[in-house]
C-alpha cells in the first residue's frame, strides 16, 4: 500500500467513520436493519401514514451517526425565493452532455445502457427545463475519484458524468455504461448495489433533491444500509428502474425507463389562495 | 393559511450525495455569483461540523437568493458564468477543513417589511437527505423581530439562522448539523 493511499484512508476515517465500525459484519448491520424495519411496519399497522423518504437517522449506515439533525425539522411556510428556482438552459448545459460514452477518444468499456424517463412534481405535472446531473461507477465498480480507493481498473474513456435539460414534457435521456456494484466501509464485505446519482431540481427551489437510481433485481438491495434507510418497500421500489425494451435500440443499447416525482410545489395554491382575498 | 392540497403521486426518496460527486457537480466559479471584483460583493462563509464538533469536508453546500433589490431572478448561465449575469444560485463544496466561502451580494428584501435570508442546502456523505434552511442578514431588527419563522423559535434556535456580520462586511454563518447549538433545519408543504 502507498503512503498516499494510507494517509488517504486515516484521513477519511479520521472525520466520519469510528475505525472499529469496518468491523461490523454484515449479519449485525441486517440485524439492525430488520429491527428499524419491523418497528416502522407496527408503526403502519396502527395507523401511521406510509414514510416516503429515507430516515435521516438511520444507524445502520454508520457515517450518519454524528451527521443528522436530532431536532425535528422545523415546519414553515414557503416566502418568495423559496417558491421560485434558479433557471437552467442551453447557455449552460451542451446537448451532446446526457451521453457518458462519448466524452473521451474511444468507446468505454461495459454494457451501453439508455436510462430516460421523465421528472415530473407532486402533482403529476412535467418539469419542463430544468436541470438533471447524474453520476456513477464504470462497469467495474470504479469512481474517477482520489478517494475511491477501490482496486478495480479506471476506465480511461469513461468519466461517469452527464448533464441534461428536461424537456417540454419533464423528459430527459442519458447514454451511459451500467455501472458495477463497489465495496466501502461501513462494515466488513459491505457492498453497494450498481447505481447512478441523480440530482434535480424542480419549479420550487424547495423541491431540491439528490437520490440514487437503482437497477431491477438487485442481490445487494437487502443488504446495503443507504438503501434500506428507505423503510417502506413501496417508496424503496420508487429508485429502482425498469427494464423498457421500448428504450432498448436494436443491435445499440438496452434501455431502462425511470420516472422521478419531486415533492409538491407550493407556488400555485399559494398564489390562489392570495387571489381569494 | 389554509391546508396545502394533498399530492397526486408520491414524492420519490431522497438518499445520501456519497463521497464521489467531485468530477460530477462542482464547476468553474460555482461559488462566484458575482465577481469578486463587484464593489458590492460581500464574501459569506463558515464551517460545517458534526455531533461531535468535527469539521464535515465532504459536504457540498447550495444557496438560492433574490438580487440586492429584492428580486427574483430568472436567468440562465449559473453553470458557465459570465461574470455579469447574476443567477441568484451558487455551488460550493466545502475545503478540506470544513470551511466555505460564497462571493454574493446582500439579498433585498422580496417583500417590504420582510427579513432578508438566503436559502441554503445541505448535502453530505452520511447525510441521507438534503436538509434546507435559511440564513438571515443580521441587520433589520424590526424585520427578523416580525418574521414568522424566527418567532416560532426559542432564543438559542434563532441565533442558528442569523448571519454575523463581520468588521470587513464578510457574513459568517456556521452550519451545525448536529449537537449544541443545532443548526435549526426546516421542512415544507407537500413534502409527502
């Protein structure tokens, strides 16, 4: 091991991970997941209303200990700013952006995927214009990265980075390599399912949001404490795409459709409302 | 205020920004929504700690505001900035110490008799999901003691969301996420 790569590591760990948690095995972080999981299902069986976001304290992912919020959010009513967001458009993202494989001189290495779909608000309506950022491992588990210390191979053609403006109807379409799964530390032989980040944004700047996107049928789901922070199943199926052989080319590239619904904007009942006085 | 019409399709879930968006989301003056050369840019920054009080540098930090006249803008060129065009919105990964540092202008307020803030957001690795909150310009007493948002909140809470300004004009805002003196983080209608 280099002595980069060993500062590297104490470095990471000296900010977020207590060095004892990599000793963790799997049977304990799943005993753990199985036990948040089950409470919330009792929670839901006397009346609860169904989470649809991810626990922010969620101790089975161990960096999240000493990073939530122990106090609730506090609930408040949207102003001016927050009912607007920043625009995006042709000045800022090129078209040729939403396809990874061509960013460098010659063809990445992988299976060529096609992951489109539309982003849509809480009401069903189409994000129209706005941006969408994805990011991701090659397909061997690899991040371009100084901290991804992971021993597979860099791609030298492929860099995991697109950007895209949605459409008129909320559409968007990225050309990418599937990624791999990859190895971390949260505890020993732990292993994130195959994903690609996502970031949008939405009309509201309140609507802001980073998420993963998952692959249909993954072995790893059960296992990975990001994932399973999600408590409910209907809501942990909402990041997982789907196989859309109308999104596969013949003899190019299969296909994956994934929709993303940002939360409700609150700019047009607010204004209404207004109009009512 | 009356209730907030219910949601048609449930929201997808949120998760954790991961340590590996380097390549992906910071870019050319991403913290530079006015040049620094602007007379009337003002630097704002902090650090951002954890529970334990240790600096988070794998964060990644957003705001969002109105121009100095209170407002809104609509343009485009926050990604390939010109160094004219002021967009309202600014990216920032935060150093190797935790610090940060946003080139900005003092909002306006969007409304008269309103407390200027800017909004910002919280991404972090061991962060699984954004949080939002706002920081407020120490200067208009009347206003911050009128706005809604800091008189629902005990005296401690309050000084989490005010701004320091400093001797140079500079505004200070530490990001607290966990532990005494808790960064007072917020939630929205229709959120679910």
């Amino acid at each position: 091991m280099s002595t980069e790569t060993t500062k590297d590591e104490s470095f990471e760990n000296s900010h977020v991970l207590d060095p004892a948690a990599t000793a963790d095995s799997q049977e304990t972080i799943s005993k753990e997941i199985t036990s948040v999981h089950e409470a919330y299902r009792q929670e839901v069986i006397a009346g609860k209303k169904a989470e649809t976001q991810p626990r922010i304290n969620f101790a089975p992912y161990r960096s999240s200990l000493l990073r939530y919020p122990t106090k609730n959010l506090h609930h408040v009513d949207p102003e001016t700013i927050e009912l607007c967001s920043p625009a995006f458009g042709q000045r800022d993202v090129h078209a040729l952006e939403s396809d990874l494989t061509i960013q460098h001189n010659g063809e990445p290495i992988g299976e060529r995927i096609v992951v489109a779909g539309r982003v849509l608000d809480g009401d069903g309506r189409p994000v129209a214009g706005q941006l969408v950022e994805i990011w991701q491992a090659n397909a061997a588990g690899r991040y371009i990265h100084k901290r991804d210390q992971h021993p597979a191979p860099i791609d030298p053609n492929f860099t995991g980075v697109g950007r895209a403006i949605t459409g008129p109807n909320g559409e968007y379409s990225f050309t990418t390599i599937k990624p791999a799964p990859y190895p971390w530390k949260n505890h020993h032989n732990a292993w994130r399912p195959a994903h690609i980040h996502f970031s949008l944004f939405g009309t509201d700047f309140t609507q802001r949001m980073i998420t993963q996107m998952y692959f249909p049928g993954d072995p790893l789901f059960s296992l990975d404490p990001i994932y399973q922070a999600i408590t409910d199943q209907d809501a942990r199926d909402r990041l997982v795409a789907t196989y859309d052989h109308s999104i596969t080319t013949h003899e190019w590239a299969t296909g994956y459709n994934w929709d993303i619904v940002l939360t409700g904007s609150n700019r047009t009942w607010m204004e209404d409302e207004e109009g009512d006085h | 205020m009356s209730q907030a019409p219910k949601l048609k399709l449930a929201p997808t879930p949120g998760q954790t920004i991961g340590p590996f968006y380097g390549y992906a989301l910071p870019f050319e003056k991403d913290n530079e929504l006015v040049n620094q050369a602007n007379p009337n840019s003002v630097r704002l920054h902090g650090v951002i700690t954890d529970g334990k009080g240790e600096v988070i540098p794998d964060s990644l930090l957003e705001i969002w505001q109105a121009d100095e006249n209170g407002n809104v803008i609509s343009r485009d060129g926050s990604l390939v900035r010109d160094g004219y065009t002021f967009t309202g919105w600014g990216r920032t990964a935060v150093d190797n110490v935790g610090h940060y540092t946003f080139t900005t202008v003092n909002p306006g307020a969007t409304e008269e008799g309103k407390a200027p803030f800017i909004m910002l957001t919280v991404f972090a690795r061991g962060l699984l999901n954004r949080l939002f909150t706002r920081i407020y310009l120490p200067e208009d007493t009347a206003a911050l003691a009128a706005d809604p948002l800091l008189s629902s909140l005990t005296e401690e809470q309050r000084k989490t969301l005010i701004a320091t300004r400093e001797e140079d004009g500079s505004l200070r805002f530490d990001i607290r996420l966990q532990g005494e003196h808790e960064t007072v983080f917020l939630s929205y209608p229709r959120e679910s």
